[in-house]
C-alpha cells in the first residue's frame, strides 16, 4: 500500500531561529487551513473552537501547538509546531487507504466525548476531531512517543475495524 505523503516540517530554523516569526508563520497555516477556508470531514463541516483565546488565537491552534494535560498550563510544542501543516490534508484525505481512521469515546470532565481519529502509522502523527453531531471540531493533533503508546492505539483501531465489520454481519 503506497503511504501518505505529508507535506514538509515547518521548522524554526527555516526562520533564522526568531520565535515570533515561526509562530506568526505557522499561526498563518492553521489559519488558512482551519479559519479562512471551511473545511469539511466526510461531508460534514468543521467548527473550530475559538474560545478561550490564548495569546490572541484561537484555543484550537493552542491545542494543536502546545502539550501538557493542564489545559491553563501548556507548553509550546516544537514538533507539534513543526507539523502544523498535517492535520488539514489528512481530515481532507481521511479515505485513504494508509490512513487508519476510527471513532472513539472518552470520559472526561464535560462528560462523554465522541472523538474520531487519524493516524498516520509510519510518522506516528495523530489528529483528533470530536464528533458534535451535526459539526465537527479539530480538537488536537500530535506525534505519538512511545511504542507502547502507538500500540496501544493500533489496537484500539484494529478492535473498532473488528467492531464495525461484526456490525454489518
């Protein structure tokens, strides 16, 4: 099966090192990505949640840049920063066949929350979109570290896989 290109890092060294270039820059990606334009996945339209603003942009682009399970204390994130430019094409191209996409559900402090997730296997790059019923947001997107981790989520795929062709049976 032929992978799936990904476009090129974003790196802060493409910008002589000066930080408030490289994140107006990438600031710049999600923004046509995610903000100018209206991005749909599988028919259905992305939201974006905007709000609480942090540093003047929209609580998604933190999310998507920053790491840490604080929500009021993250972290800018090089590398999530570097592969801004992901997560847009891999919601656009979901039905790919090397892209391994699968729904989820999470316990969390608003209650149940429907995600569904892209995973780019060989560069261990996952998207996150919560399912809202009739939108969906871009929730967050990140590299996976660990094997344990990456194993961890290609087994909740290949259980989802399993689940859905029992459904149809």
């Amino acid at each position: 099966m032929e992978i799936y290109k990904l476009l090129d890092l974003i790196e802060l060294n493409d910008f002589g090192g000066d930080v408030v270039k490289y994140l107006d820059a990438i600031y710049e990606v999600f923004k046509q990505d995610f903000i100018d334009t209206k991005p749909t996945f599988r028919g259905i339209r992305l939201g974006l949640k905007r709000f609480p603003l942090v540093e003047n942009k929209e609580y998604t682009f933190y999310h998507m840049t920053h790491d840490g399970d604080i929500e009021h204390d993250r972290t800018p994130d090089l590398r999530r920063m570097e592969r801004i430019a992901w997560p847009r094409p891999m919601i656009d191209d979901s039905l790919h066949p090397y892209l391994k996409v699968w729904r989820n559900t999470r316990r969390g402090k608003g209650g149940t929350k429907k995600r569904i997730l892209i995973l780019h296997e060989e560069e261990r790059y996952l998207v996150i979109l919560e399912d809202r019923g009739k939108y969906i947001l871009p929730w967050t997107a990140y590299l996976i570290k660990g094997k344990r981790q990456l194993a961890k989520h290609l087994n909740e795929y290949e259980s989802y896989k399993k689940a859905e062709a029992a459904k149809k049976t």
